[in-house]
C-alpha cells in the first residue's frame, strides 16, 4: 500500500501543476525591415447638443458562466468609451443601443449608469448611458 501511495502523489502533484493556456494570435506583423507610409486622418466631429442619446442594455449571468443579454455592441478601436471600471461588455452594448438608428457616428460625454442585482444563483448588470450624437466629417 505504501509503494502505491506514493507514485500516485507525484502524478496527483504533477497533474495539479499542470494548467490550461491559450493562445490567441489577432494579428501578424510583417518580417523583415517594413516602411509604412500612413498619412495622419484629418477630420473633425460635429457635436449635435440639442438632443440627448440614451441607451441601455442588461446582461444576466447564472451560475457566473451561462450569460444572457444584449449581444451588439459598438467598437471604436483606439478610442476610449470610459470603459474602466468594468462592466465593458454592457456599456459597448449600450453605446450601440444610443447609437442604433441615428445618424451619428460616435457617442460624445458618455455617462453611464450602472446597476447590479446579485442573487446566489444569478446576477444581473443594467448599464444606461446618456450622451450627444457626434458625426465625423473628414478633410
């Protein structure tokens, strides 16, 4: 019995380090001496300050791993919504939410309002968000 229990605690041991990874590549960058020549876009937004954007969406999460909710949401690269703090799922899917049906192209002074209800089981995350309607015009 001693000759058995200690094998199987160096394998449980060793398979208690073992751990999962993941590798995601976005993108590839070019070998080799590469130049670039990206001229800088030139263009300005127009602010319409006579009407309120407002949008809001909700996520429901059971069991921490099942999620229910919105599944659109806005994506502006390189720009920050004031996505800190977290919740970023919800609030991208309320700048959509604002943004759906207009004619603007991105939400200027966003404020967000965030709301969770926790339950043993569930917990559920409202985001409203209030802002202006901006649209790019480009030089």
């Amino acid at each position: 019995m001693k000759h058995f229990l200690t094998p199987a605690a160096i394998v449980l041991g060793l398979a208690g380090l073992n751990s999962c990874t993941q590798l995601t590549q976005t993108a590839r960058l070019a070998e080799g001496p590469v130049v670039l020549g990206v001229d800088t876009i030139r263009a300005h937004v127009n602010v319409d300050t006579t009407t309120s954007l407002i949008g809001m969406a909700s996520t429901t999460r059971i069991l921490g791993f099942i999620r229910l909710g919105d599944n659109e949401f806005a994506d502006y690269p390189g720009l920050n919504l004031g996505l800190a703090g977290g919740h970023s799922r919800e609030k991208r899917a309320a700048v959509y939410q604002a943004l759906d049906g207009t004619n603007a192209d991105v939400l200027v002074n966003p404020k967000y309002i965030v709301r969770e209800q926790r339950a043993f089981f569930f917990r559920k995350t409202t985001v409203q968000v209030a802002g202006f309607g901006g649209k790019f015009e480009f030089e």
